[in-house]
C-alpha cells in the first residue's frame, strides 16, 4: 500500500511538467469549447474598449477580475461536464443537477461581468457622443 503522507522532493522538472498539463487543458479548452470561444470574443472586445476608452488601474483591474472569474467557471464547467460525460452519457437526474449548478455558475459570473463592463463602458461611450 502506498503513503500517501510522503512528500516528494521539490522538483523543478515536475513543476515545470504541471505547467505543461496547465497549458494542453487551455488549448483543449479554447480549441473544442464553443463558449470558451465566446467569453474569449468578450474578452478582446472588453481590452480593446478598456484601451481605446482609456480606463483607470482600478477599472483595469475589475475588468482582469472578471475576465479571470468568467473563463475559471467555464473551465471549472467544461471540467465538470467531461468528469460526468467520462462516468455515464445516461440521463441521470443526479448528473443533470450538477451540470446545471455548474452552468449555472458560469451564467452568474456572466452576468455580473456585464453589469460591472456596463458601469465602467457605458457612461465613457455616452461621453463620446
């Protein structure tokens, strides 16, 4: 039976190998993922706007929190989905609840990251005209 208390040494080899793991899941994920495709569509048009309009460091930074919030729940969603797809493609009740809930999640951060780009945008779109 394996320790599973046993901590290996620090290894620069390995950490530089997770990294390796990090970067296929990004590529998978914006390679197959039809939202990540779109939140990263957002994303550009939000930095082109934050630098065309000229936005603040603190408004900078809101936009990069919700930028990182929003493709995290679509990474933790499309993470999940391809757990419960691996256990069964079967209809189940229980599954269909969690891959709701997760959706569901990517829908609040959505939403929020618009209001928050709605607040900052809108009224220096307004000043423009």
């Amino acid at each position: 039976m394996k320790n599973n208390n046993f901590k290996k040494p620090f290894s620069l080899k390995h950490r530089l190998r997770s990294f390796k793991y990090a970067s296929d899941g990004l590529i998978y994920f914006f390679r197959f993922e039809h939202n990540a495709k779109i939140h990263l569509s957002m994303t550009l048009i939000a930095i082109l706007l934050a630098t065309t309009l000229s936005v603040s460091s603190i408004e900078w930074c809101l936009i990069l929190i919700c930028i990182a919030i929003v493709l995290s729940a679509e990474a933790f969603n499309t993470a999940i989905e391809q757990m419960a797809n691996s256990i069964t493609l079967e209809i189940k009740p229980e599954i269909k609840i969690i891959k709701d809930v997760a959706a569901g999640a990517v829908l609040i951060s959505a939403i929020f990251s618009l209001l928050i780009g709605a607040i900052i945008f809108v009224p220096k779109l307004i000043s423009l005209i």
